[in-house]
C-alpha cells in the first residue's frame, strides 16, 4: 500500500490518494497518515490518466515516406496506399509501439485505436497493432477497433476480413459510411456493421460524415439503427463535421436521436482543423462538428488524438493535453466551465464511451494516475507540462523531469 498526500485534485480540494494493488483505497484528506509508502504533493494536481479514445496507431508515424498531396482527406487516403502495400507487421509493431510509450509518458494509459482493415494491406496493420499492445500490456491498455477504411461495399472482401479481424480479436467494429458511393450504399455499409457488432458482440464506433458537405448525413443512419436495435450506449461517431454544415432542423433531429441512442461523439479537432475547409475560400470552416449544441443537449462528447505524423496529420505527440488545448482553442471553451468540460472530454467522456466502471479518482477505481507540477488544471492547460510520474495500475510507468533556467546579465531590482 502506499500513498500520494496532499495532492490537488482539479476541483481544487487538497486530498489523500491511498493506492492498494492495482485499485484506489481511499481519496480522503488525512488518509495517508496511516501508509508508510508516502509520496508528498504538495498540493501538485493530480488527475486520472487520460484516455485516447480515437487514434490511429497502424498509420502513425508513416509521414516521411508518403508523397506530397493536396492535404483532403481524399488526398490524404490516396497518399497512404502505397505505404500500406508495404506494411509488414514489424513495421507497424514498431511504429504502433513508439506511440504507445510517448502517450504513456505525456499521461495517457488506456487507447483505442482503428485499425485499416481493407484488401490493400489486409489483416497486416491489425496484426501490427495487437502485437504493440501485447508488447505495451505492462504500461497502458490499447483496445482495437476493425476499421473499413475502403469501404465495405466498394472494397469487395473487405467484409470477409472485418469477420477475420473480429475473429482475431479486434475489440470494436469500426466503419466509414459516407465514403460509400451513394445512399443505398451507405445504408447498407451502417446494417452490417451492426450486424457484425450483434454478431460477434462488440460495440460499433465509425468514423461519421468527415466532410464539409452538410448534405452528407450518415450519422443519421447510424442513430436511426442503433435506435432500432436498441444498441444503447454502445456506439460512438468521430469526427461527424458535416454536421456544423447542415441545416438547423437536421442538427437538432440527428442530436437528439443521438442522445436517445447513448451515443457518444469523438471530436478530432486537432486533425479536421487542417483536413477541412480545403476547398473554402473568404470564410473558411474549421472542421468542428457542433461541440456546443451536443454539450447543451446532454450528447457526451469526446476529444482523440486522432493522428499521429501520417498522411492526414503532419504533427501529434499522443499528448491529450495538447489535444484538450487545441481543442479549446476549437470550440471556444474558455470559462472555468468550459475548462472543466475540456478536462472531461479526455477523461470522463472516454470512459463513459468505453463502458468503464472501474475510471476515475475514487475509491474502487484502477489507479491510472497522472502527478502533474502545476496548481490546477487551468495552469495545465495553459503551460502544458509533462506529468512528473505516470502509474498505471498502481504501478509507476512513467517519469518526466524538466529543469531550465534563465540567466541574466544583471540582479534583477
């Protein structure tokens, strides 16, 4: 057993955080007092590790070898084929588990990562992947989604490998609708991929109307299906920018049916910020999907990663608190509530997305914390340090320190 004391959490209140095994025992002030073991915060934050619920690991780190292209996601897909041909397993194992240990060292302990699972590399990316995350079991928790990124209609075979890949033991069912070619297409892209979720039981999280077209409404689709299976909380839509796009009476229909489905919204600002409004000129739109009126309705609403120095993204640390900046920057978050509501969308809303019952700073929950040297969670985001110490199921993982000093010419008055 042993303990943090005095550490701030982000409310504010100055706390005891006992750990016993992989679990948290206690969180009240004076709690320590018992534990020899003891780590003194001194009133430093403390908060839950964070949770990536939306990066790509398979394609991270491929930028360098890829050609120049015109920076559309349609571009950028294009761009990437020839790397994948070329994926071995080692190569994304490699790449996969470099990623893994700098999200781990910036804080972050548990990932879901979409997995390309299409006739152009096969199952060679999913394989890559699971072999990280078996290599990173000690040090965070990295759960696959099965990721159509061709299309399931207009890459022939590539449902047979979704079935493969589930078979293998990807954790979620991914999919990419609006990339289908027409309507029908689309609709018939949404019913099996919940026919393999029902299948195979696992929960469904696609990547949703990534376009600047508000005529593109797929994540209607995925809501009237999940409403009609009563697949409830069990789904989550990335990226959905084409909702800030459509009209006002599409938005308040498809948010409300989202919110009656349970389903959960990955914003990727980090990303879309550079993918979208390509093709705008004067003004130019910035790719978010309706972060505010999802908020207001009660959708949960989270921020990923995304990429990490690929074909869509040249930039990405795996830092979700770079993520959690950008994103505030994105979606105008800049009240001390709209701060708080930042801190949840890489932590309680990736939990809630994930089904999780064992997160959080409480008693009974996995110890997956996070020392940071900072006051609060508002000096946080605003100086964005490394987190002095990482555990991850009460075990230390990661460590960071940060000396520097400025050197003047004179005593200062």
């Amino acid at each position: 057993m042993w303990a943090l004391q005095g550490a701030r959490l982000a409310s504010g209140d100055l706390v005891d955080i006992v750990v016993e095994g992989e679990l948290i025992h206690d969180t009240a002030a004076g709690s320590a007092a018992a534990v020899s073991d003891r780590i003194d915060c001194a009133g430093k934050l403390v908060l839950p590790a964070f949770i990536d619920s939306h990066v790509h690991l398979d394609k991270a780190l491929i930028r360098d070898d890829l050609r120049e292209h015109d920076g559309t996601l349609a571009g950028a897909i294009g761009a990437i084929h020839e790397r994948k041909r070329r994926y071995s397993v080692e190569d994304v194992r490699s790449r996969a588990r470099a990623v893994i240990e700098e999200s781990v060292r910036l804080g972050t302990t548990r990932l879901r990562s979409h997995v390309d699972v299409d006739t152009i590399g096969g199952l060679t990316p999913l394989e890559g992947v699971m072999a990280a995350a078996a290599d990173c079991s000690d040090i965070a928790e990295v759960r696959t989604v099965a990721f159509p990124q061709e299309g399931l209609l207009r890459d022939p075979g590539a449902l047979d490998l979704m079935e493969a890949a589930l078979e293998m033991g990807a954790d979620v069912v991914g999919g990419m609708p609006h990339w289908e070619p027409n309507e029908a297409a689309q609709r018939e892209h949404v019913r099996l991929c919940f026919e393999l979720a029902q299948r195979f039981d696992r929960d469904v999280d696609m990547h949703v109307d990534e376009t600047d077209d508000g005529n593109v409404r797929t994540l209607e689709m995925v809501a009237d299906e999940a409403l009609r299976l009563n697949f409830t909380g069990r789904v989550c839509a990335g990226h959905v920018c084409s909702l800030a796009a459509a009209d006002h009476e599409y938005a308040e229909r498809v948010i409300d049916k989202c919110l009656r489905a349970g389903i959960s919204i990955a914003a990727n600002p980090v990303t879309n910020l550079v993918l979208q409004g390509r093709g705008d000129r004067g003004l130019v739109r910035r790719g978010m999907t309706r972060v505010a009126e999802l908020r207001a309705a009660g959708v949960n609403v989270l921020f990923g990663q995304d990429c990490v120095k690929d074909g869509f993204y040249p930039f990405g640390r795996g830092s979700m608190l770079e993520v959690a900046l950008i994103s505030a920057h994105a979606a105008h978050l800049t009240s001390k509530d709209d701060l708080a509501y930042a801190l949840e969308a890489v932590t309680k809303a990736p939990a809630i997305s994930w089904r999780l019952e064992d997160y959080g700073l409480r008693r009974g929950a996995r110890a997956d914390l996070q020392l940071l040297p900072v006051p609060s969670w508002e000096e946080a985001l605003r100086l964005q340090p490394p987190p002095e110490k990482v555990w991850f199921g009460g075990r230390l993982v990661a460590e960071n320190s940060v000396s520097s000093v400025v050197h003047r010419a004179r005593p200062t008055p």
